[in-house]
C-alpha cells in the first residue's frame, strides 16, 4: 500500500512539473506576441512609408464666375489636386466628389478677380479648400453632426495644377 501512494504523489508531482512547465512557456509566447515592447518607428522609417502610401487624387477641371468691381465678367479655371497618405480615402473622394466640387465653386466664386491672383489669396483659398474637403469627408458628406475624431484628417494637402484667371 505504501508503494500505491509513493507512485501516486510520484504522477501527482510529475504532473504539477509539466503543468508548471506548460504556464511557462504559455506566459513567455503571450509576452513576446502580445505585451513586449516594440521600439517606436524612427522619422525616416515614418517619411518612408508616408511616402510609400502618398496618393494624389485629381479634382479635374472647374471653372467658374468670380466677383468683379468693375461691372464686367471674369472666369477662374483651376485644377486641382488633393494629397493623402491613406490610399482608401480616394473611393470616399469618388463618392462624394458632385458635393466636393460644389463646395469649391461655391469657394471660388465668392473671390474677387481683382485679389484671387495675389499668393496671398491663393494661399488662404488652398487652405480653405482643403478645410472644406476634409469637412465634407470627416463628417460623411454632413451625415454626421461632429466629424469622426482622427489625429490626421484625411486630405494633407491641396495643390492647384492649373490656376487661369480671365
């Protein structure tokens, strides 16, 4: 009977080793796949995969009317070009391009001919249409009340490829 119960605790104590054994390995995988630190990305790692996901997305032509002084009639014909580093934002550019487009219009025709030359103005238009477009895609074309909260917005840039004032 002894012998029963020697080989009893034997099993019993075999058994919490390899249980011991098995924690061991479970806690080192999950540590090492899950909560290990990963070393944050350098600048140039970041410039380089920005740079590998930059997309550029062209508005196409708009022309419009813009206010005058001096009773005649002057035309703004631009093209333009939105910059983004997150390549899926082109299908949401896609889908609410007829609003986008308005939007810029509406931008554009409430300039004066005699100052929408000046870089100044250029500059602040450029802004204001990239505030617009980001406005128009972070809020889902206003079906949203709020914009979504993102650390970036989704247009980075806006470039004119053509500007022509008539």
């Amino acid at each position: 009977m002894t012998e029963e119960k020697k080989s009893g605790r034997g099993r019993f104590i075999l058994l919490m080793g390899t249980i011991a054994v098995l924690l061991t390995v479970v806690a080192s995988a999950v540590w090492w796949f899950v909560v290990r630190p990963v070393a944050a990305p350098t600048p140039a790692q970041i410039a380089k995969e920005k740079l590998k996901n930059t997309k550029f997305i062209d508005l196409g032509s708009l022309v419009t009317n813009l206010q005058s002084a001096d009773g005649s009639t002057h035309y703004i014909q631009v093209q333009i070009q939105l910059k983004t580093y997150d390549p899926a934002i082109a299908a949401s550019v896609k889908s609410f391009m007829p609003e986008i487009r308005n939007g810029i219009l509406m931008l554009l025709s409430a300039q004066h001919a005699d100052k929408v030359s000046e870089p100044a103005v250029r500059d602040q238009l450029l802004q204001q249409i990239k505030q617009q477009v980001n406005t128009i895609l972070e809020t889902d074309g206003g079906a949203l009340k709020v914009a979504k909260p993102g650390a970036h917005p989704p247009i980075a840039a806006v470039y004119f490829a053509s500007f022509v004032v008539q």
